[in-house]
C-alpha cells in the first residue's frame, strides 16, 4: 500500500490533474493520494494559495473581495471546465468560499486567515476525485476531520495530535481510492488548522505513517533530489539514495523540493520515502531511507539559506559560571525567540537566530536585558548572516573533510564567520556572509562533486 502526495505544480491545471490521475490508476498499489492546492501554471503566475491569502487580507480590511473571489473562483472553474466536470463542482466551490469569508465576524484573523487558505487544498481534493469518478473509478474525497487529522490549535503551526494514528489508520480499511487534502488538520473543538506552509508534505507524511504503508511517494516537478540547488550549478549530480538524517539537515539549510517537518511521522515509523516527478514517472526518483551504502563520496548534499543573525556575547569567566547558558536562553524564551545554533568557547558564546524575528525593537530590549541579567562584557548582533551546509553520512569515517571544505572557501575569499559540526558527525555548517552564500555554496559543490 502506497501513499501518494502530489505537489502544487503536478495539479497546476486540467492537464496536470490528468497526468496524477494517470499515475494514480498505473499502479493498484496507490491507495491514499493527498493534494496540494493548484500551484503556478507557467512562469510569473500565481499559486492558489496566494491568491487566497490575496483575498482573505482584502475582505478582512474591507468587508469585500469581489475581483479576488473572482479570481479564486476561476482558476478552479477553467480546470472543472478543461476537465468537463459538472458546472455544480465550481458553483459548489464559489458557495464554500463565500461561506468562509462570512466567518469574518465571529472569528480572529489567524483563525480566519487559516478558513480561507485551507480552502486550495479542499477543493483541489473535491476535484481531483470528481475527475477520478467520471473515469467510472471508485474514488472519494476524504475530510480530514471526519477521517481523525486531529492537531493542535496553533493556526499556521499546527502539530499532529499523537491520537489522530490510531483514528486514521482506520484508513487502511476504506475501499477504491482516497483523496485527502493536504496542509490543514482539525483542532479537538472542530476548527480548521493549518500546518506550516508547504505542509501538504507533512500531511502525506502523518497518513502514511498511520496506515503504516510499504511507501510514500512524493511527486514533485523535478526527476530526483540533486546534490545542490540546480539553479546554481549547470547538471548538479542526482542523488538516488539518502538517509532520513541527511534530507533533514538539507531540508532545514534551503533544499525546497521538501518540507524539513515532513520526514518526521516516516522516519519515526520507518517508512521509506521516494521523490519522483509527475512529468516524468517512470524515473527512479530519489529514495529517503534509515540507512544507506555509504559510497566513495563523503558528501551527499550542499545547501545553503539567507535571512540569519548572530548574537554574540563575551563575558570573561563564563565556563565558571554555572547556569549562564540556561539563563541567556530563558530571555530568548520569555521573548518569543527560537535559536538555531549556539556555537561557543570559554568566554563567549553566539547564538544563531532566523533574522525575521527580530525588530529594532525587540533587539534593543534583547540587548538591554542581555546586559543586565547576564553582567556581560560585550553583546552584539551581527546581521545578514547565512548559514551553508555540508551534508553526509560518509563524513563519518572521512578524514579531512573540513580542510577540504575551508580550503574550498579560501581560494574563493569567502571569509567564514563560524563553524558548528553536529554531534552526529552528519553534517557541517558554515556562517558567512548573505552576499557570499551562493558562491560558497558552488565552490563547496565543485570541491566534493
């Protein structure tokens, strides 16, 4: 049994949706598929999502949104249409959406925010097993609440509540095809909840791990994971095969072609994951597994990401004084903040954060509280920071693979702000500066491949 997720571009449009149909119905095996909304159609274009997000800012400010209900509206009718679907399933579409946008009243914008955007992958769902059901299949749109996506009430953050397994498995029992919307679940009082964008990857993951299927299948636009963004570097190498590990570390370091939450529910129950494209199905695809053969390449993958900064601080004795760590990270708490890394020695300690945190603001009160509860001698954020990572299970048993990669750097002049390697000897980063990441990234890449 397989679970299939197929991401915006694979159901961009009529022709698309075809072509998942197509691969759905090739193999029997194929039983739960979990949709995206309808993505960009061509370069420049709009995703759905987007478009709803347009529309619920435009209503909750004015009370109206006509052209941008419009132009949800006709993105799923010209497929309905291309599809030669009932001209209901649009008419069915254009009422849930206004009934959506009527909660404005009794709702905050967060939970409205999430009602509106839930909306592309719930009618991506409706259509996509309307389609399957004019080819004579048995298919049936699931409702994640009624089927147990139970999470918790954190609009655009929500986590899977650990009970929703056992109710989803049930799942396994259903016959034809199932087609369950991705990226939202429902809280215990009945309200839409949405996952982290891009969460319909994490959906797929939690479905699969309940059924405890033989694989999850993640179709996307692109044959297979390369070693480094393809943007960047002209036929980068394709990786066939990598553990859960690696794919995390890459994931979180900018690798977009997967969501760095949605290996968790898989690796947790061991359910090995493929990358394939949609319009190419018959590639072997990416493999995502536990373990893998370790090759001559100690590197799997390079990625790099923008938007960091870095919190130094340096107090003289501060290996002595017991609980320093625990109390800077307790103001990070009290603040809101979430870290990244904390590389440190026995004075000083820096502290990585995602940039878009913090305000001037909050800075200034980050470093006034720093400097008055902790008693430090120096505290400074420094900015446009980005963080490049290097990436392998071979690293392990790889002698001088660090030399290798500052070498790399040097010869390009990439001056290196840090460097922090994992406990798990699985990867390595790099801080350097935001307007250097992308050459780092090529020179480490043409280093290692």
């Amino acid at each position: 049994m397989k679970v299939a997720k197929f991401g915006g571009t694979s159901l961009a449009n009529a022709q698309q949706m075809q072509k998942v149909c197509s691969i759905v119905l090739a193999d029997p095996d194929r039983k739960i598929v979990v949709v995206s909304a309808p993505g960009k159609r061509y370069s420049g274009d709009t995703k759905v999502t987007d478009l709803l997000i347009a529309c619920a800012n435009t209503y909750w400010e004015k009370g109206q949104a006509g052209e941008e209900l419009q132009a949800v509206v006709s993105r799923y009718d010209e497929i309905v249409q291309e599809l030669n679907l009932p001209k209901q399933v649009t008419e069915q579409i254009a009422s849930d959406l206004q009934e959506r946008l009527f909660t404005r009243e009794r709702c905050t914008k967060e939970r409205f925010m999430d009602r509106m955007k839930a909306a592309g992958e719930d009618h991506c769902a409706k259509i996509v097993a309307h389609y399957l059901q004019s080819l004579g299949k048995r298919a049936e749109y699931v409702h994640p609440g009624n089927a147990g996506m139970i999470v918790s009430d954190e609009p655009g953050n929500a986590q899977i509540l650990p009970d929703s397994y056992a109710k989803l498995r049930e799942l396994r029992n259903r016959e034809g095809i199932l087609v369950f919307p991705g990226f939202f679940g429902y809280s215990i009082d009945g309200e839409v909840v949405t996952f982290s964008r891009g969460g319909s990857d994490i959906t797929g993951s939690i479905v699969a791990a309940a059924i405890e299927a033989d694989l999850y299948e993640n179709f996307t636009d692109v044959d297979s994971v390369y070693a480094v963004n393809p943007n960047l570097v002209a036929n980068p190498y394709q990786i066939e095969e990598i553990t859960y590990r690696e794919m995390r570390e890459l994931s979180y370091a900018g690798f977009s072609v997967f969501h760095e939450e949605a290996l968790v529910p898989a690796f947790r129950a061991g359910i090995p994951v493929c990358i394939k494209n949609t319009n190419n199905p018959m590639a072997p695809g990416t493999r995502i597994v536990s373990e893998r053969k370790i090759t001559s390449k100690p590197v799997a993958g390079i990625a790099g990401d923008a938007g960091f900064c870095s919190i130094y601080l340096s107090k003289y004795l501060m290996n002595r004084e017991i609980g320093f760590g625990r109390r800077l990270l307790q103001i990070l708490e009290a603040e809101g903040l979430s870290y990244e890394h904390t590389p440190s020695g026995i004075d000083n300690i820096s502290v990585i954060l995602r940039e878009d945190q913090l305000d001037p603001v909050l800075e200034h009160k980050l470093i006034h509280r720093i400097q008055e509860e902790l008693k430090v001698d120096e505290v400074t954020i420094v900015h446009k920071l980005a963080l490049v990572m290097i990436v392998g299970e071979g690293m392990r048993s790889s002698v001088g693979t660090t030399a290798r990669a500052t070498t790399a750097l040097a010869k390009k002049k990439i001056n290196i702000e840090m460097i922090n390697q994992g406990s798990s000897e699985v990867s390595i980063m790099f801080g350097v500066q935001a307007k250097d990441v992308d050459d780092a990234v090529v020179a480490l890449y043409q280093e290692f491949f």
